[in-house]
C-alpha cells in the first residue's frame, strides 16, 4: 500500500480535515524534496556520459525537475527508458534545427496583457505561473518558462482580470503555464473566486501535469480549492501507460468523485508513444482505468531542440487511423497541429473522404473498403 492510500484509510477512521491536510501535504512535499530540484541533483543518477555531458548546456535552457516518485518510474537499465526520455536531458536537445521556434504557438502575440492569451473569443489562457512540479524536456513553453520563470503574485494577475472582465465573450478560463496545480491551495481558492465572480464566465479549466508527475499533490485541500460556482475541467497529460501508476489513479477518483470533467491531452513522441501499441494501451488505460477521456494527440510542435522527439505527420496520420480503428470512440483522441503564428489547433486526420463527384462522394470505410455515398438532400 502507498502511503497515500494509508492515509486515505487513516481519514476513514475520523481524522479532522486538519489533521488529513497535514497529513496530505506532507507526502507530496516530501515527493518533491526527495526528487530532482536542481541541476546537480542528476550527478547521484546513472546517466550515461552523453546524457552528463549535456546536463549544464541543456539546464541553462530549460530546467530539471522532477518529483521522486516520477523519477522511480524510469528503467535505467534501458536507455530509451520512455519516462527518462520526457525528463532527462538528451544531448540531442543541443541540436537546434532552422525553423524551431521560441513560441511555436504565437502565446506572446496573441497576449493583450500581460499572463493572458486569448486566440479563440470564447476562452482564454491563464497563466497564474510560469513554474512546474515537473519540467518536460519537450514543453513548447519551455522558452517563456525560462525567461519569466515567475510563480504566482495577486498583483501580477490584476490586468488579466480586469481584461476578463471586460470581455462578455470570454466563457473558459484555462488555467495553464507552467502548472497551476504546482500552487497552493490558497492561491488557487483566490484564483478560482476571482474568476466566479465574472458573471460571464462559465467553465474553469485547468491544464496539469500533477497528476502524472506529483499525484500526491492531488489533496481533498487542492479539491476544495477549486470548487464553487464554475463547471471544473482537469485536463491531464499522460503520455505512456507506465505513467498511470497506483497513486495517478488515486488522484484522478480524487478530481472526479469532486464532479470535475476529467480530459487528457498527449503529445506525440518519437521513441517515447510513436507505436499504435503504446498509444493504443495508454488511452484504453486513460479511459478504462482512469475515467479520464483522451481528448488531444498533439502533433510535436516546433519547440527548439526537439527534432530527435518529432515524428513525421504521415506517421502520425497512420498511429491515427490505427487508433480509429481499434478503440472505441470515447477512447479515441483528436489528432491535431497547433499552428505557428496563431492557426490555432487543427485535426490532421485520419480523413475518410477520397473524392467528390456531385452529390456523390468516395468514402473509405473502417474496413478501408472505398464506398459510394449519394447525398439525397430535398431543396423544398
Ligand atoms: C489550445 C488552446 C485553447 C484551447 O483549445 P480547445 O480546442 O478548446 O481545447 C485555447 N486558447 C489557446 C490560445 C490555445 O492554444
Ligand atoms: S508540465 Fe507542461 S508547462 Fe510544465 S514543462 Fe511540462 S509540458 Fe511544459
């Protein structure tokens, strides 16, 4: 048993709410306090020389964090280890190729103020910190993470409300970053109340690694924080079935038994999900196990340095189809490219449609079978 789950029995047994606090906060802290927090922290790890030689290079560009447990997962035995692929630095993030972006999705041009990003009228980005409970070698924010760097401030968020405010059209608020479940409880509790009070905004949406990388963060505290007037949505990223452990599962009952829409996002990943094996388990397991539903396949973005994790659109478009076919719709996820310069996120396929002559189109059916479909559409 995990010490989570102990203390979850422990709570059965009629401690206060303080006491299971305590209780809660002391696991999760003790995860990150044994974890990578530094740097030099990886000296004490098995790396190979390459990956050593690296460190202080790639360190400077992007830092390296990682929580105990997370870092319990990695296999140092293989050296494509698909969890020490997401968090160890790879000499191979030296190797900036032409063409990589410091914003690959345009965050800073669509930012009328400062924290806030807002491309699509209905919803906007939220940036309540720019810091992370784990630090991903292939995050597309990984320029801003390191330039801004900052945590959480109530001042630093004053101009993004105010801009929320004053615009009806706004019904998301997307809480992303960084991590905002790497904050505390009480900055989240402020952050959530400030944004219930816009009567116009109808959903909150938070954009996590926690619950892969820290779920012990996942507290009874951190729930209450964020419920209140607004519809919660929790929008996991997992990225490989060996990333749904014990305690990941513990924190996902944890956010649906509080009635928040649990959603997972997954970023395409050479040698780390680029076969429709691993793909194909991780959303059965997201769904069948988690009751979270895969909601993005994200293509690799351009993010500098990651040319050794992208894979071909073609070969994604294949994983794609592949999945259609084997997993049942509420296991399935989108395919999509977010855009440079603001295109926002488009589904790549798979697409079914070959022609059209007329009314009459050619449909490839799951079988792969292409069928005649006649539109019979009445102009009365
Ligand atoms: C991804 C993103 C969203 C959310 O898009 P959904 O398709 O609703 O998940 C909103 N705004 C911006 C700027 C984004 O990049
Ligand atoms: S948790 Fe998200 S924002 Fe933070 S490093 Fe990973 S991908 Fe980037």
């Amino acid at each position: 048993m995990t010490p989570h789950l102990a203390g979850a029995s422990m709570d059965a047994a009629g401690m206060t709410a303080d006491d299971e606090r305590a209780h809660d906060d002391d696991a999760w802290q003790d995860d990150v306090r044994a974890g990578v927090r530094h740097a030099r922290d990886l000296d004490s790890l098995p790396l190979s020389p390459a990956e050593r030689a690296a460190v202080p290079e790639a360190a400077a560009r992007h830092k390296v964090r990682i929580p105990k447990t997370y870092l319990d997962l990695i296999d140092w035995s293989d050296p494509a280890d698909p969890i020490r692929a997401q968090v160890i630095p790879s000499p191979d993030e030296l190797a900036e190729q032409d063409g990589e972006l410091d914003d690959p999705i345009a965050d800073h041009e669509f930012s009328p103020v400062p924290r806030l990003t807002h491309r699509h009228a209905d919803r906007v980005l939220l940036f309540p910190t720019y810091q992370c409970a784990v630090y991903c070698r292939f995050c597309f924010r990984k320029e801003s993470l390191t330039s801004i760097g900052r945590g959480f401030s109530r001042e630093a968020l004053e101009p993004a409300f105010a801009y929320i405010e004053t615009h009806p059209e706004i019904r998301e608020v997307i809480l992303t970053g960084g991590d905002p479940l790497s904050l505390p409880d009480k900055a989240l509790a402020e952050i959530r109340a400030r944004i219930e009070a816009v009567p116009h905004v109808r959903l909150l949406r938070i954009h996590t690694r926690v619950p892969v990388a820290l779920p012990l963060r996942v507290t009874s505290g951190l729930v209450r924080s964020l419920q209140g007037r607004l519809m919660v949505t929790v929008v996991t990223h997992f990225n490989h079935a060996r990333e749904i452990t014990d305690a990941a599962e513990q924190a996902c009952r944890t956010l649906r038994q509080a009635g928040f829409v649990l959603l997972n996002q997954s970023v395409l990943l050479k040698g780390v999900n680029d076969t429709v094996e691993v793909l194909e388990e991780l959303c059965r397991e997201l769904m069948y196990r988690l009751g979270v539903k895969p909601y993005y396949l994200h293509h690799g973005d351009l993010a500098r340095g990651m040319a050794h994790r992208r894979t071909t659109i073609h070969q994604g478009q294949a994983l794609a189809s592949a999945l259609r076919a084997r997993l049942s719709g509420i296991c399935n996820p989108v395919y999509v490219l977010d855009l440079p310069d603001g295109g926002g996120k488009v589904p790549l396929g798979p697409c079914y449609v070959e022609a059209r002559d007329g009314e009459t189109w050619r449909i490839r059916g799951q079988d792969g079978e292409v069928r005649a479909y006649r539109e019979i559409v009445s102009d009365l």
